[in-house]
C-alpha cells in the first residue's frame, strides 16, 4: 500500500482543499504497459518497456519521436530550455523476449536532456495501449565517446517538417500531447475527475463564467477549445476549481496545438 500526499499553495483556498491531502493507492496485481527504464549502454539507448512488445508491433525508428534541449543556468529559479532540437532514431536490436529494445539516438550530445516519446500507437504483447509514452535521460557526461562537433539546432518542428523520417501527425501526435500534458486532469471517458472529461465536449453546450462575473452557456466550438488552451482563465467552467488548468498553450508549437484540438474534437 502506498500513500501519497500532496499540498498545493495559492490564494485559493477552495483549489487548495480540492487538491491537496492524501491519497491511497493499492497494487491491484496488474502492471499498465509504459516504458519501465531508459539507460545509455555502449553508445546507444536502451529503453525497456514493462511488458512485451506485440509480435507484430512494427517497432521501428519512426516509432519515436525524439527531442532535446539544454537548460541555461539562470541566478532565479529555474532557466530557460536552450538549443532545442530534434533527432533521428534508429532501432538496432529488439531483445527476444520484446522486453527491451536498443536505440541509436543522431546526433546526441553531453549536458542536454533527452525526452524520448514512444508512438501511442505501439501495441503490448497482450494488444494494451501505451499508457504514457514519454521517457527522459539527462546526458550529464558521454562516457569515452568524442563529441560531435556542432550539429544543426533549428526548432524542432521546423525539423521535424524537413526530416521526412517522422511523420506523426493529426491523431498520433495530439494523443501524444493529450496524453502528455492533459490526460492527468481530462478523462476520455465520461467519468468525473478534477477537471470536466473530454468526452462529448465538443458541440456541447458548456456553463461558465466570465472574469467580470457574468454567467453564461455557450457552444464548445473549436474558438472555444482554443481560448480555453491558451487562456484558461478567460471562462471558468461551471463546478470546478479556478486557477488549476495550468498555462501549457505557449509550450505547444502550431502543429502540436493544431493536433491536439482536432484530438479532442474526436473524442466522443
Ligand atoms: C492540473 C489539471 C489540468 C491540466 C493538466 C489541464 N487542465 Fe484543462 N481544465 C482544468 C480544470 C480544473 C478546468 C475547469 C475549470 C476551468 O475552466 O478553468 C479545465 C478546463 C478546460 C477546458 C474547458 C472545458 C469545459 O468543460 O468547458 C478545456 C477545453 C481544457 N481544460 C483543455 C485542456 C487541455 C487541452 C489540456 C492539455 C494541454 C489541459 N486542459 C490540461 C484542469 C486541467
């Protein structure tokens, strides 16, 4: 049995109530499928995932998406990432048991971080969905190998764009943003959570209210979708917390917005 606590601090005091406290959580006996570890072995990546691949998985390069970035050390709390980019993957060995599998990651590099983000659309041994599909390594020091002289950084998508190698896009990329920087508050199903489910949301007609403190109904256009990823302050959603819904807009690029709303329109 594990309990887990959390506080949260702000001015309000009924966000507060709502999220913070203590949670139990109890092993029901059954592991979700995700990537279980992520170390660096002989110049390249090992990443081992929880349960079998499927047979037929189709695991290849073009199976992840990855991306890295340095961090500039700032005297605040915390700095900006640097150097974004994103990189080609080559899958070399996919162990017998499909536990593992061995990646050569272009173009890596000493003091970045990692993020390595497995396609939603893989497949366990026993057909599960990927349960999150992100995994991270901070390259502190690359053991015995030289260093790459400068590669290309541009931003990512801009590379993404030109590489030719990735081409996840619409349904494949906006599951894995959802499953990213949403899942943990919007359900896909119609149960209640901390945050109103996405299922059905779209076309339907939403209570909120305004800043001003007008109430209003309206329609759960794709306009609506937007401001309320962008500015999720500007409607407040009838029965829930105010200031929870983090400001994750300015993080997505374009495409990555786009994906993720053209998502959440088809979750029903
Ligand atoms: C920490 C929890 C949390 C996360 C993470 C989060 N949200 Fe929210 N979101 C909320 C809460 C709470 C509300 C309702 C209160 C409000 O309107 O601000 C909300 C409201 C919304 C609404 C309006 C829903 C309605 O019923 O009208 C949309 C759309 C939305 N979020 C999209 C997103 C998207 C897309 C992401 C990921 C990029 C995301 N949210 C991440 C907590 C979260």
């Amino acid at each position: 049995m594990l309990y887990a606590g959390g506080i949260a601090r702000g001015s309000d005091e009924k966000a507060i109530h709502e999220v913070s406290g203590m949670t139990k959580i109890r092993y029901q006996q059954s592991d979700v499928f995700e990537p279980l570890s992520l170390q660096w072995k002989n110049g390249e990546f090992e990443l081992k995932f929880t349960q079998p691949l499927a047979e037929d998985s189709g695991i290849t390069g073009q199976s992840f998406a990855a991306f890295s970035w340095g961090m500039q050390n700032t005297q605040n709390y915390g700095g900006p990432k640097v150097g974004d980019r994103a990189h080609r993957v080559e899958v070399t060995k996919i162990s017998e048991n499909r536990r593992s599998v061995r990646l050569r990651v272009e173009g890596i590099r000493e003091g970045r971080v990692l993020n390595l983000r497995v396609s939603p659309k893989l497949k366990s041994e026993a057909g599960e969905a990927l349960r999150s599909g992100d995994a991270f390594y901070t390259m502190t020091k690359l053991p015995g190998l030289e260093q790459p002289t400068l590669l290309t950084t541009a931003d990512s998508t801009e590379i993404l764009r030109s590489g030719g190698w990735f081409d996840w896009g619409g349904d494949e990329l906006g599951a894995s943003v959802y499953q990213t920087y949403c899942m943990a508050c919007h359900r896909k199903d119609k149960q209640p959570g901390i945050a109103p489910s996405f299922a059905g949301l779209y076309g339907s007609q939403r209570k909120y209210t305004l800043p001003s403190g007008e109430s209003v109904t309206g329609l759960a256009d794709e306009a609506y979708l937007r401001e309320s990823i962008l500015e999720p302050n500007a409607k407040l959603t009838d029965g829930y917390a105010p200031g929870l819904m983090p400001m994750i807009g300015g993080q997505l690029s374009k495409d990555q917005l786009d994906a993720l709303v053209k998502y959440i329109k088809g979750i029903k």
